[in-house]
C-alpha cells in the first residue's frame, strides 16, 4: 500500500466516522466541448456533470487578502478518489451554505492536490 492509498483510507475512515458531521456531497459541472454555429451563434455543447463529497470551511481571517481569497470564500476538501471529475478553475460546484445549508453555487477559484494526489483543496466563491 503506497502513500497514496493510506492516506486516503484514513481521510476515508475520519470522513465515515469522526468527521461524518462535518462532510457534506457536492455536485460539479462545467460546459463540455462542443461546435460552434457562426451563422446562429449557438453551441451543441452539453454540460457535464461529477459529484464528490467533503469539507467545507471558511478561510481563516488572517489569510484573507480581499485579492486571491475574499470575505466569503470557502475552502472544500475532498478525497480525490471519490469525485468523479476533475474540479477546474472556472467549474461551478453546488454545495450547501455554510451558515443556512441551502444549496449555493459557487465558483471554482483554485485547486490544489498534496503531493501524493491524496486529496484536494478547492477554493470556492458564492457566483
């Protein structure tokens, strides 16, 4: 069992157990590639969706800049090998509010891996 594996067996174990609170499902989407009509300037596109599940929690007041990470902002961290896409820059992701848990749709800011690809963190902004 690498790195890789162990970490996520035991992000896996917390997110079941100690952390089952605090996890919450998400959905992702993006547009997909499709062809552009000039002529009737419309797309054959077709959104594709993913979905996972994780950590929501806001950034910590000492790291807001009001540049790369605003008032509002929430950080999403999520084992890699369960979502089911690929979260980019520019992805909308609909996740519940942190304050009313209503599901909001934010937008994708930032995504960053660890080094073994464990997990990622997502930063989020309300659209």
């Amino acid at each position: 069992m690498g790195l890789r594996d162990k970490i996520q067996a035991k992000l896996g174990k917390a997110f079941d157990g100690k952390l089952a609170d605090a996890v919450n499902a998400f959905s992702g989407s993006y547009m997909g590639e499709g062809e552009w009509d000039p002529v009737t300037e419309t797309s054959t596109a077709q959104p594709v969706t993913y979905a996972g599940r994780g950590v929501l929690a806001g950034y910590d007041s000492r790291r807001i800049d009001n540049v790369n990470i605003k008032v509002g902002d929430v950080k999403l961290i999520a084992l890699a090998n369960e979502v089911t896409g690929a979260p980019m820059v520019g992805h909308q992701i609909a996740a519940p509010d942190l304050v009313t848990g209503e599901q909001v749709t934010y937008r994708v800011e930032s995504v960053q891996a660890d080094p073994a690809q464990a997990h990622i963190e997502v930063q989020l902004r309300k659209s």
